[in-house]
C-alpha cells in the first residue's frame, strides 16, 4: 500500500469524477465506511462529498469491544495504536473509488469503503483490507487470479426491543415457522423478503446466486458470487450490513452469532469460503477428469499446514467454540477430503472443470471476512511456492486419532496464533500483537462476566442439593 499524499494523488481525479457523476444522478448523502477489527462496517453518514486528501478516524474504532462492550461496559482495548498513552488520537481514511456504490433502494445515498493511514501518512499495520490486497496483488505476482466466494448463514428473530435491551435474547421469537431445509414457505413473508434483499445486493453490485432456509427455526443461508479476494470480503461485510438493515425495516433482528441454540440443537451459523484460482481464463485447480491439478494440491498442502495458527481468525469469539461438532459439519480437525463436508478442507471438482475449488468449512458467521479470506489465500500461496503436499484424504468423519485437532477454546486459539511466524510475516507484527489483545480481551470480558453471576447450574444444582 503507498502512503497517504501518494495514493491521494491516484485517487483525487477519480473520487472528483465520481463526485460529480454521483450528483447528476440525484445522489444527496454518503455513507462512509470503515471496518472495524470484527470486519462490521464502523459508518458516518453526511452529505454527498469525498475527502480527495484524506479524512480523520478516531483510532479506537479499530479497538472496540463486540457491541461496545455489551454487557460488561469495556467498550474498547488499549493498543499501540489507541490508548492513554497517545491520547486516543486520530489516524487517517481515504476513500476507495472502485467501492462506491450507489443504494438502490434509496438512491440518494451512496457509499464508500475507505483506507486507513496513521497521521503521518504511512499505512496503517491494522487496516485489514490494505493487508488482505497485499497477498491478493502476491497471487497477482505469481501469474493467478483470485476468484473468493463466501456464503453466510444467519438468523432471523422478531425483533422485540424490550427483550433485546434487557439482554433477553434467547426469549425472542425466530422468523421462521418450520426446520424445513429450502422450504420457500417459511414464512408467508418469505419470498418477499428474499426478493427485497436480492434486489438491494444487486444495487450494490453483489448478485446472489442463492438465498435459502437452514436447518433451524429462523435460520437462513445466502451465497455471494465469486469475485477477487479484496472485493469478495467488501461485499461480504457488505452484506452482512444489508441483511442486518433490511431485517431492522421489516421489524427483525439478524444475528451473525456462530451458534445461537445450545450445542447439539438445530444448526449453527457458518460462513464457508470458497476459492480458486485462474490464468488466462482457466481454472489452474482442475484436473484430468475430475482430480485436482498438482496447483491444487500445493496450494491445499498450505492451507492444511497453517490452519491451526491461523485458526483464531476462523472461531474469532468466546461463542464461535460452540459450533465445533464434526457430526454437524463443522470441523474439529485438520483435515480435507473430495466432496466431504465433515473435513475442514471440501474439494469440489464438479459438475464441471470450471467449478474446482475448495471449500474452507471451519469459519463461523462471526469473522471478519478481511482477516479469514487473507489467512486462506496466504496460506494457499505458501502452499504454491514450497511446494507442500496435502495429508491423506479422508472419505467420511475424520478420526481424531489421525488428525491434527484444531483449538477447541478461545485460549487454545490464542496460543497457536500468538507467535507464529506465518502470522507474523503475511500480517506484521504489530497487527499479530493487536489481534491477540482483541481476543485476550474478549476471555478477559468473559471471565469477569462470569465472575459477577451466579449460574443456572449452580442454583439448580446447590439450591436444596448442598
């Protein structure tokens, strides 16, 4: 990434035109995004005008707490790059041109994702999109294009805002009358839902190719289309801010939350990243008839060898560890195999050459898209450039005997993560140091949660048993 006076420079002639465009079509205001550590979209609206030069952003965006601090009131963590010690000062954003996308559902608005910088120019280390474009133009470098799909599942509540400011989450009622996988009668609203948040995806440039029902009351499933690594997290985090509006305008609530039925019951929410990789229009992980090309495997060999320390970006939160459960298709070791969806790693090779690709099935709807996308493609690149080849695939249930287990707790992901050098080298230092503080503070939020409440077990079980 060049610094802030250069890519201004780049960037002024295009934000201008774009400015003026955007006002000829009746364009008013502007909603300019940040993302934030947990890839949501920090958003400041104002009227319709670019900062060609750069904008002010409060630091400690990139430092919050998940929902500011609900329930304990620790809305952020002290870093490097926001504490006491600078005084929470300011760093820098500047609007990226080829993000802006007018809303058509209220097309006076339009919106841009931006850029961050520290004040003295230089890029910012924690600006996930500026690191996730670095292994992208890397891919680049060695002759591939990227091509990243995610497909998110998420659930839809009637939104009760008594309940919801009480904490009372789990007594709100899903949206969603039967368990019934694509059942296209969920709700008599239903299809008119869909149609709604397909046609504003669209307005944004991000055409669904699928919206179905999950297993679960109020649960539901939507598939992005393949695009590069860096505009497939931007319509991902997009996305999940759409899903999030619409469902507010039609009296909902939608929660990305990796599981929000006690383990063992009805389906936890997911976010399977797809990817391949493509020169001269043709898919380099295609085979002779229905196997992977020797790219392939490499680049699979990279994504098995780094996906425990790595893993942290995967099951980022205290709630992502309920989800773990092989018999549920979620993945609890390292492993991979051709259309398994029990292996952490899906090799999909059909129906046509066109269509290889694998399928990442440990992350949970609760990443930042950014950070995940650029920890699988890394690790793939790594796998192309030392040539690393794949452990034994496994047909059915992996066997704990035979595979690496993955971290099973939030702590156990940190101590993978924290001093690795992969991490270290495709994020820099600073971000690794950054992003275990996140994490840390989230156990640490936990922990003193629990600390504070006496628990359903404990009066149930010491009440007249003690």
């Amino acid at each position: 990434m060049m610094n802030l006076r250069a890519l201004a420079v780049h960037r002024r002639p295009l934000l201008e035109a774009a400015q003026q465009k955007l006002a000829e079509a009746g364009v008013e205001y502007l909603h300019t995004h940040n993302p934030d550590i947990a890839g949501n979209m920090r958003t400041k609206i104002g009227p319709l005008k670019f900062a060609p030069d750069g904008e002010a952003l409060c630091a400690i965006l990139l430092a919050t707490a998940h929902a500011d601090g609900e329930p304990t009131g620790d809305t952020a963590f002290e870093c490097e790059l926001s504490s006491s010690a600078t005084g929470f000062a300011n760093i820098q954003a500047l609007a990226d041109p080829g993000t802006i996308r007018v809303h058509g559902w209220n097309p006076k608005v339009a919106s841009v994702i931006c850029n961050s910088f520290l004040l003295d120019g230089s890029p910012n280390p924690i600006d996930a999109r500026a690191i996730l474009a670095a292994q992208e133009a890397r891919a680049a470098a060695l002759g591939y294009e990227v091509k990243c799909a995610v497909e998110f599942e998420f659930g839809l509540f009637q939104a009760d805002m008594d309940l919801m400011r009480a904490g009372r989450y789990r007594e709100m009622k899903p949206w969603g009358h039967s368990l019934v996988n694509y059942d296209i009668l969920h709700t008599g609203d239903y299809q008119k839902f869909v149609e709604a948040l397909m046609s504003r995806l669209k307005s944004l440039g991000i055409v669904l190719p699928a919206v179905t029902t999950e297993y679960g009351y109020g649960m539901y499933e939507i598939a992005l289309p393949p695009k590069g690594a860096l505009e497939a997290a931007d319509d991902a985090a997009r996305t999940k801010l759409a899903v999030r509006e619409l469902a507010a305008e039609w009296g909902l609530a939608a929660t990305f939350m990796a599981r929000f039925q006690p383990p063992g019951k009805e389906s936890a929410c997911g976010a399977h990243h797809h990817i391949s990789l493509w020169r001269d229009d043709e898919n380099v992980f295609a085979g002779e008839g229905r196997a992977l090309s020797p790219t392939a495997l490499n680049f699979l060999g990279g994504l098995l060898a780094r996906m425990r320390e790595s893993h942290l970006f995967f099951r980022p939160t205290i709630n992502s560890y309920r989800r773990i459960d092989r018999s549920a298709w979620s993945p609890e070791d390292v492993s991979w195999g051709y259309e398994n969806r029990m292996a952490a790693i899906r090799a999909i090779t059909t129906p046509t050459a066109g269509a290889a690709r694998f399928e990442h099935r440990v992350p949970g709807a609760d990443v930042n898209p950014y950070l995940t996308m650029t920890a699988v493609l890394a690790a793939g690149l790594d796998g192309l450039e030392e040539g690393l080849e794949p452990i034994a695939l496994t047909p059915g249930s992996p066997d704990p005997a035979l595979h690496e287990r993955l971290p099973h707790s939030l702590q156990g992901s940190i101590d993978a993560f924290r001093d690795s050098p992969f991490i270290e080298r495709i994020y820099g230092a600073q971000f690794q140091r950054h992003y275990t503080a996140s994490r840390a503070f989230e156990i640490e939020a936990f922990d003193k949660w629990m600390a504070s409440h006496i628990t359903d077990f404990e009066w149930r079980r010491y009440f007249i048993g003690t």
